[in-house]
C-alpha cells in the first residue's frame, strides 16, 4: 500500500462485504448443489421402488433414464449402454406397434395410453403403457415420460371372460332349456332407496300400496331370450311375446307372485325354485317350474340374471291323475263294495285316530252298533240275491241320515257301525230312533215287485261316559246291542 496516498475506509469496507456476499453465495449453492442431488437420490429410490417401469426418452427417440423395473420388463441389450439406445430402433417396441404410440405423443404434444403384447421366448406378455411429453414454454415437446405396468393376468382375464361370454351366447341360444337374462338392477336400487327412506317392512308396503308393486316389475328389463323360450311361448320372436305375454288372467296371482318375486330380489335370494302359470301367445295355458341364478360377477348388482324354465304342464296333469287315482284307490279300500259305506278297515282306522283326538281335545263321541231284526228269515224267504240288495238299500237308509264328519260302516252281513262325533248319548239316541223310523216306514225290494218291511235293533255308548278309550267304546255298544236284541228287538239300548 502506497503510505504516500490516504487509506479509503469506505472502498475496504465494500471489498469486505463483496467477498462476504461471494461466501455466502458459495455456501448456498453448494446447499444446492447438495438438496439437488439428495432429490435425484429420492426420484432414483424412488423410481427404482416402483412397481412401475419407468423410462424417459429425448425428442430424438433416445433414451436418458430408466428405473429397474423397466430394465427387467423388456429385454434391453446386455453390451449396450441404454442411454445409446433410440426407441425408434428398438426392436421390441417397434415390432410391437408401441412406437407409433410414442411418435403421436411427440407429433401431437398429449399424453396417450395404449397396451400392446410382447414376447419374451415361447412366453407373451401384456404391456400397459402412459405416455406423457415434457413440454417447454414455447409449446415444444423436448421429451416423453412413460410409465409401464404389466397387464398381462388382466388380459388373460379378459380373455378368459370373453371365451366364457361367448360359451355362455351359444349354451344360452342353443340350450333345450327357455331362458330368459334380465336385468334387476334398477329395481335392487329402487328397493334399497325404499330401505333407506324408512320402508322396513316391504311386503307390508306392497300389499297396501299394489300399483308400487307393478313400477317395480316394470324396473326389471328383459335383456334377451333363447329360442327354447320363443317356443315355450309359442312365438317367432321377442315382438310377439311383448305383446302377447301374460302371467295369468287371475291379476290376484299376478300379484302375489309378482310380491315373491321382489321380495327375493330385496333380500338377495333369486335362486328359489317358483311354480307359476302362463298363457301364451296363443293362448294356451301352461303350468312352469321356474328358477333364477345371477351370472358370475353380477351377483351384487343383479345386472345379469339368467331365467331359466321348464314346462311341467304333462308332468303336473300326470301328477294330478296320479293322486286322483291314487285317492280313487285309497277310497276304494276303505268301502264296502255292496253298500258303499265304508267298511271295517277304515272303522278301526278312524278309532285310532279319534283316540288321539279326543284326549286331546276332550271331546265325546258316540257309537251306535245296529242290526236287523230276523234278517234270516228275510233271506229265506226272498234269497240271498235279494237279501243282499236290502243290505244295500239299508245302507243307503243310513247314510241318508248322516252329515260329515259322522260316518256309516257296513260292519258284517246286516250289522251296521254309526260314529257320530260331539254328540252325546241322548243326541246319540235321538240318531238311532231316526234311523230306525226311517228302516220300518221304508218297503225294501219294490225294483223287484216286493214289499218287504225291515225292523232293526240298536245299542249305543258315549266316550267317555261308558268307556275310556274307541275299543271300549265300540264293544260298549255292541254288548248294548245285544242287550236290546234279548229284550224283545226291534229296540233301543243305551250302554251302561
């Protein structure tokens, strides 16, 4: 320093702050030099982390970074620096027709997603790629960013759906079986906003307010039906079945039906087995089993459900000529085959049963054991054959006399059993003196020229005033019976 010339105390202070300032520019930008580099740290973690591949490329189609889960999707040379590689030259991109994906992102400046396949040996693959351009202030693109993920389950998935979907077109149109697939959604919908409003109890609300039950049948569209189904309904197509479909005539069973058929769409459960009748286009009545299943995957919104019927119309007239005839025969058992009454089977049948009954239920029941007096003089004097037609007119007598549950039976030759229930012994009594007057005013054989007059002799009991149990009760009138046919016949006794 010159002594000769005076010392600046201001330009000293200047330099000191100058160089103060210059420190403390160095400092931060070290700072961040060091933040810059700890955030490509975490982009490079993260990126390498990322269950996605992730590759960024120049505007001249070369290649300036890359995670390792993109490294390990497609098969990049091993001898080769990646950043030299072009994906405009690269094989697998451009065999796969992804390349044109990246050449539109460039040419159009937008974000694009596109899956393409790739093959990797024998093995192909499902690639999913977003393409998005970096894009400069002046609008330039300067580069692409692609994110890639592995859809290959996903396409085989879908593959597997469709092969299903169109297995399930042709089983559906080909099956013997009519089908019908409707969509329930809607109505689902409907019934869980009627839920939520306050409805608690949906068949309470359908059965008071009927005309909502109709909307929500209209809620339930009929997505298509197979020929199976055309034929049910005895139509050439859908046009047809719209317009000539009906359930039944009987809008009370509509409307019962249709309340079930909600009912099990609200609670879920579509897949009971229901029997209804149909009219068919042409009229023609016809009794279907009907069952409904949703299709896979459409089980929560009931999008998809498959009708499927079977007309049971022989089947259920079979079955109803069956149980007549079965009836029929069961009926036959139990009669007498001369006077129609019902004969002594049925008798101790209904005794067993009337056992249970009563002492449940404590009720009386009154037997009354009859006869005809001198009936084998009768036989002797007109012949068996016509002996037999005046048991036969004697039966017809008493069965005149009776209204159901009371009950006659032919119990052997010309004895006769009459089980009147809650009667007592002297409306019991009161029976028996009918029977009796209605026997001795009546001329039996007049189809054969004859007028023969019959005279009868009766006993009766009371459960459970003579006896404890039908057995009992049952030898309690006969021993009646014939303690009227010693006093003289043409009697009445009541047990003791």
């Amino acid at each position: 320093m010159n002594p000769d010339y005076p010392i600046n105390d201001s330009s000293d202070n200047d330099c000191h702050e100058l160089q103060r300032r210059i420190q403390e520019l160095e400092k931060r930008c070290r700072q961040a030099e060091d933040a810059l580099q700890s955030l490509k740290e975490q982009y490079r973690i993260l990126g390498d982390s990322s269950l996605l591949g992730i590759f960024t490329i120049k505007n001249d189609g070369c290649i300036s970074g890359m995670n390792r889960k993109m490294k390990e999707l497609l098969d990049w040379p091993a001898n080769r620096d990646i950043k030299e590689l072009n994906i405009f030259q690269y094989a697998p991109l451009v065999d796969s027709g992804a390349i044109s994906a990246f050449r539109f992102c460039f040419e159009k400046n937008t974000r694009l997603t596109g899956d393409y396949p790739y093959s990797k040996g024998a093995a192909q693959f499902f690639l999913r790629y977003h393409i998005s351009p970096f894009i400069d202030k002046d609008g330039i693109t300067s580069g692409v960013i692609a994110f890639v993920e592995d859809i290959t389950e996903i396409k085989l998935a879908e593959k597997a759906t469709l092969d299903s979907e169109e297995k399930y077109r042709l089983l559906f149109e080909s099956a013997p079986v009519a089908m019908i697939e409707r969509n329930a959604s809607a109505l689902k919908q409907h019934l869980e906003q009627l839920q939520a409003d306050g409805v608690s109890d949906l068949r309470l609300y359908f059965e008071q307010y009927p005309e909502k039950l109709i909307d929500c049948m209209n809620l339930i569209k009929t997505v298509k039906c197979n020929n199976a189904f055309r034929n049910l309904m005895e139509a050439q197509n859908w046009e047809e079945i719209q317009i000539g479909i009906k359930m039944t005539n009987n809008p009370d069973y509509l409307l019962r039906m249709a309340l079930e058929m909600v009912l099990m769409v609200a609670d879920g459960c579509i897949s009971k087995e229901q029997e209804f009748s149909i009219a068919t286009v042409k009229g023609t009545q016809k009794t279907i089993m009907a069952k409904s299943l949703p299709l896979t995957g459409h089980e929560d919104t009931l999008s998809s459900i498959v009708l499927a019927m079977v007309d049971i119309t022989k089947r259920k007239e079979a079955q109803e000529m069956l149980l007549a005839s079965e009836q029929k025969f069961r009926e036959l058992a139990m009669r007498d085959n001369l006077t129609g009454l019902y004969n002594r089977r049925y008798l101790f049948q209904s005794m067993e049963e009337l056992d249970q009954h009563t002492k449940n239920k404590k009720l009386i029941v009154s037997v009354i054991f009859m006869d005809l007096d001198r009936f084998k003089e009768v036989v002797d004097t007109y012949g068996h054959l016509n002996g037999s037609l005046i048991i036969k007119e004697v039966g017809q007598t008493i069965q005149a006399t009776l209204n159901r549950p009371d009950f006659a039976v032919a119990y052997a030759g010309d004895e006769f059993v009459v089980v009147l229930h809650n009667c007592d012994l002297d409306q019991a009594l009161d029976k028996a003196k009918e029977i009796q007057n209605q026997i001795k005013n009546r001329l039996f054989l007049r189809d054969q020229g004859h007028k023969v007059r019959i005279r009868s002799s009766f006993g009766i009991a009371a459960f459970p005033y003579q006896a404890e149990n039908m057995t009992d009760l049952l030898a309690a009138a006969d021993k009646a019976l014939f303690a009227a046919k010693g006093a003289g016949k043409d009697t009445i006794k009541c047990a003791t």
